[in-house]
C-alpha cells in the first residue's frame, strides 16, 4: 500500500511533490521542505514518505539492545522548569547520590550481563571529577566487554566548570576511565529564547554541540536528542534537526537520534495544547527525513509509550531501545511504560508490527 501511495500523484496534489522527488532520490530536504510536512493534513502520507526512507537504510529491521540504565543522583544546579526528576540539594525529601558500591550493586542486581551501561544523572555541585573516574574503572572491571555510554554534554561541560579545566580534559580524562559513548541527552530544544525559558542555567545549544564535537573528534561516539512538544515551535524543531545535521557533517559521530515527547506529570512548565500521538509520530517521521546523515532513529519506548513506539517504526524509526531495567527520569515526569522489557518482550513487540527483530550492540552492529 505505501509504494502505491509513493508512486501516485498523491503528494503532487498535496502540494509535496518535490519533497517526495528528493525523497526518493536521496537529497537533502530543506527547513521549508520540513516545514510543508509538518503542515501536511495528511499525516500518514508524511509517514509513508519517512517509512521510505528507513526501509531504504534498513529494510524490515527493527533494532534493540540489551542495555542497562543507571542513574547515579538527582540533586542538580539546572532547575530546569520541565524537570520532574530534579531536587534541589541533598537535604531534599527524595534526593539521593548513589556511591561506587551502589552502581556496582543495581549491575549486580539486574541478574544479567549488558551489551550497554547508560549512566546519567544531575549536574550535582559536589560530586569531583574523580567520583566519576572511579565509578567508571570499577564497572570496567566488573563489565570489562560492556560499552559504557556514559554523561551528557551537559554534564560533561558541569565537570569541566566545577575541576577549572577544559572539557576536552574532562573527556579525554573519562575515555581513560572507561568512557566509549555518550548519550544524547540535554540538548532539549536549541532555539535560544525557549532555552532561556525552560533551562536557562543549562549549556547552550553552541556548547552542546561544541562538547558532542570534541567526543567524535576523540573518537568517542554520540547520540543526539530534542525535546518537544511544550513551548517550542515547528520551526524551532526545524532548526533543532538542522544544526544537528550540521554538527553531523563536520563530525560524523552521532550514531542515533532520539526525539522525546515532553510529558507534563510534575512538570512546572504549564502547556496549553499537550501533544497527540499523531504529532508525536508526524515529527518522529519529519526527524527521519530531515537526518539524513544520522543513520537510526530511536522510538524510545521509556517515554512514547509501547503502542506509540511500535507505530513509530512505521512512521521512520527502526530502533526500539532495549531492556533499560531501571529508568527515573522519564518516569518521575509521568512516563506510564514499563520501568524494563525482557529480551523476549522486546522482540514480540517488534515482530507483532511486522518487523525483523535485530539485537544489537552500542554501535548497531548486528549481535
């Protein structure tokens, strides 16, 4: 049915058709091209066009990971108005630091060995660089073949702030550690004025993208993130997907970009018009076609939902996370999933939207 679609005149009637000619013939698509997919009245045209273009790149593959998510505190200096997860020092009801020990224990704990580690946490003010030096070398030599995928360019601009030291230092520092990827996380949205008010004390996107630079350019691999659906603007998402292509051309070390729907529960950033599923799943296909030098779009199941994620590998994405086993900060902003999938669950999820389940490593090599 959807090569019918892409085969008609139906996006020349739309007013689509030299976004569907690019589409198929590999070129880049522009802001404006964006922008005339975000206003088409027909999403799953939209859809259509984006599962295209993953079929192209992966044909009925749907990927995951059997990855562990560890976060190691939640007392941070951001106060950033959507966060949920965030307190605001140590003397805060609910606040915690997890020492070496403790991430070694929820490792222990899990029952099972990781492909993939995923460490985050808040820019705490008093946790050295050394801390995350030695939580490092300890789960290296606990999991000496796991990728640790570890610290956001936010995080990692924090450290550099709080040691008096470059960020390259701080990176080069943690790859001696153990450090082999970082997630994509604290980008939100790039635009200057909404990140002035949603996280005002947070790295700039001209940092963030700067960091994530450095990391590809030490050969450490990246992923890329933006937050949407509170206060931004389709343009701003435009824009968002441009500088990250951008950044992708000059650097080439984003391996997978994550588009994570902004969930309201606890938040204090008050929204008018919460987000639908259908523009959920229009700019998980808008991100597809606009990146076309970042090889996998992730539905991240955490935080779209399972039912939403799966139809999203129909709208672009072909890659559904992993296992997680315990997430805090989609789930503490209101996330209803699962805090953790079984290897078994995962594949069923996938098979049963008539995709080719594929394990994978951190890098999206077939396992």
């Amino acid at each position: 049915m959807i090569e019918n679609i892409i085969k008609t005149d139906y996006y020349k009637n739309m007013g689509l058709g030299t976004v569907r000619d690019k589409v198929m013939n590999g070129e880049r698509l522009s802001i404006e091209d964006g922008m005339r997919l975000f206003e088409c009245d027909e999403p799953l045209a939209v859809g259509a066009l984006a599962h295209q273009m993953r079929t192209r790149l992966h044909d009925d593959k749907a990927f995951y990971v059997v990855n562990q998510h560890v976060n190691y505190t939640n007392v941070c200096v951001n106060a950033c108005t959507f966060c949920a997860y965030r307190r605001e020092d140590d003397s805060q009801k609910g606040a915690f630091v997890l020492s070496k020990d403790d991430v070694l224990a929820k490792i222990d704990a899990a029952g099972m060995t990781p492909r993939e580690v995923h460490i985050v946490g808040g820019c705490h003010p008093g946790l050295p660089l050394s801390y995350f030096e030695d939580m490092l070398s300890a789960v290296r030599a606990r999991l000496p073949e796991t990728v640790l995928k570890c610290f956001t360019a936010v995080e990692i601009a924090h450290f550099a702030k709080l040691e008096g030291i470059p960020t390259t230092e701080v990176l080069a520092r943690l790859k001696t550690a153990g450090l082999n990827m970082m997630p994509g996380g604290g980008a939100e949205i790039f635009a200057p004025a909404v990140r002035e008010r949603i996280c005002a004390r947070k790295s700039d996107a001209d940092e963030w993208l700067r960091i994530h630079g450095e990391a590809h350019a030490l050969g450490l691999r990246t992923n890329s993130t933006m937050l949407f659906g509170h206060i931004e603007s389709r343009e701003d998402r435009l824009d968002h997907l441009d500088r990250l292509r951008r950044q992708q051309d000059e650097s080439g070390g984003f391996t997978c970009f994550i588009p994570l729907p902004f969930l309201t529960e606890n938040s204090r950033l008050s929204i008018e018009n919460p987000l639908t599923g259908l523009e959920q799943l229009r700019t998980i296909a808008v991100s597809r076609l606009m990146l076309d030098n970042i090889p996998h779009i992730k539905a991240y199941w955490v935080m779209l939902g399972v039912k939403v994620a799966q139809a999203a590998l129909k709208f672009g994405a072909d890659d559904f996370d992993g296992t997680v086993v315990e997430e805090k900060i989609g789930h503490e902003a209101g996330a209803d999933s699962a805090q953790a999938m079984t290897r078994n669950e995962l594949e069923g999820m996938i098979t049963g939207c008539g995709f080719r389940p594929v394990e994978r490593d951190s890098y999206f090599n077939e396992v």
